[in-house]
C-alpha cells in the first residue's frame, strides 16, 4: 500500500506517519529526513541536492522523484510505504504517478489532515526542542520537566525557526497556494480522505484506522468479486 500524508503545518503528519509505519509495517518516508540524511552520508542524489539547499532553493522535481524511485528498488519497500512530505505540488504528484505507473503501482490513498490555521499556530507556538537530541516537546500537552532543559539528554530546549507564528503563516499560504491544487488533482481521482485532527491524538489515530481499514477490506472485496 502506498499512502501520501499532505497536510498544512501542525496537522500531525509525522506523528501519525508514524503510527501507521508501526501498524501496517510500512516504512514512514519523511522526505525533509531522508533528503538530509541523504546530503550528510554523502550520497550521488545527497550532493546533488545539497547545491539547492546551501543555496536556499527547492529541490528540483526530477531529484525528488529519482530520490522515490531509488527507494522503491529497496527490498525493505517492496511491500508500499507512508510518503510524508512528498508530492507537495501538482506537478510532483503527475511525476509520482508516472514513476509508479511503469511500475504497476499507484498511490492507493491520501491522507489529509486538516487543521485551522489558529489552532496550528497555538499548536506550533508552545513547541519547544531539544538543540542536542532533536526530541520536540510541548508546553501545554506535553510539557518537560525544566522548560529550557531536555529530560532526555541535558541539551537545551529552543523554539525553532519552523515554530515561530510568521513562518507558520508563510508555510500555510505556501501550503495554500501549492498543495491545495495538487489536492484537487487526487480528489479528482478518488484518493482523498479528509483527516480531522480535532481532539486527543489518539481519537484522531482512530479516523486513520477506519479510514484505511475500510480501503483495505474495499480491496479485498473486489479481489474476489465474480
């Protein structure tokens, strides 16, 4: 099964990609990780994005989608995988569909998780992380310990770039202006399911369940219609 989380900042897209990964056995692709893992081990595709990063520039489409497709050759996602990140763009979904169509493959499900952009800035704005480790906690739902020390290592708590109340601004006009289409490009196909990220995140894992529980027991029904 091949499923793509789209959603707008402090929609819970990685948290819930990884709940899924640990349900279904699939592997969680978060495509800002693998791209920076990728550019710090040193890899042909990590060098050649790491041009467009230093430069503050997008990756270039035809890297991400060569990025995929190098993951679709490994054993460990012969059986689908959770894309998280990635496509973000019409054009990027065109290519993705393309890519696995050669392949007999197709994206079975997206995810949209749907969040107001005033609960995502009250969401983002009470996060802090840990400048060492990297582990994220939040004020109100999930407090530390000490608020400028991280319990799990000692280094310090800082709000990051990506949590300041502009820059969720910015990232949801972006997400406005580019994702949104390419939304309207899967629902046109049939592949959205609109994921409310109201209340605790476990009722919210429950929407996930049901939602893909019910594209898994539509497949095996027409698996073995007349």
């Amino acid at each position: 099964m091949i499923i793509v989380l789209v959603g707008p900042p402090g929609a819970g897209k990685g948290t819930h990609g990884r709940r899924i990964s640990a349900k279904r056995n699939l592997p969680h692709v978060s495509s800002g990780d693998l791209l920076r893992d990728a550019v710090e081990r040193g890899t042909p595709l990590g060098l050649e994005a790491a041009e467009y990063m230093k430069a503050g520039n997008l990756v270039p489409d035809s890297i991400m989608l060569s990025w995929v497709e190098e993951l679709l050759d490994k054993p460990d996602y012969v059986n689908g995988l959770v894309l998280d990140g990635f496509p973000r763009t019409v054009p990027q979904a065109e290519g993705l569909d393309e890519l696995l169509a050669r392949r007999g493959l197709a994206v079975d499900a997206v995810l949209h998780f749907d969040i107001d952009e005033k609960a995502a800035v009250r969401r983002l704005g009470s996060r802090v992380s840990c400048s060492r480790c990297g582990v994220v906690y939040n004020l109100i739902s999930n407090p530390p310990d000490d608020p400028e020390v991280c319990g799990r290592c000692g280094g310090k708590l800082e709000v990051r770039d990506d949590d300041r109340v502009d820059t969720i601004r910015a990232r949801f006009e972006e997400f406005r202006r580019l994702t949104e289409p390419m939304l309207e490009y899967y629902r046109s196909r049939g592949k959205v399911s609109v994921i409310s990220t109201e209340g605790a995140i476990e009722s919210v894992g429950s929407r996930v369940t049901a939602v893909l529980d019910g594209l898994r027991d539509r497949g095996d029904s027409e698996s073995v219609a007349p």
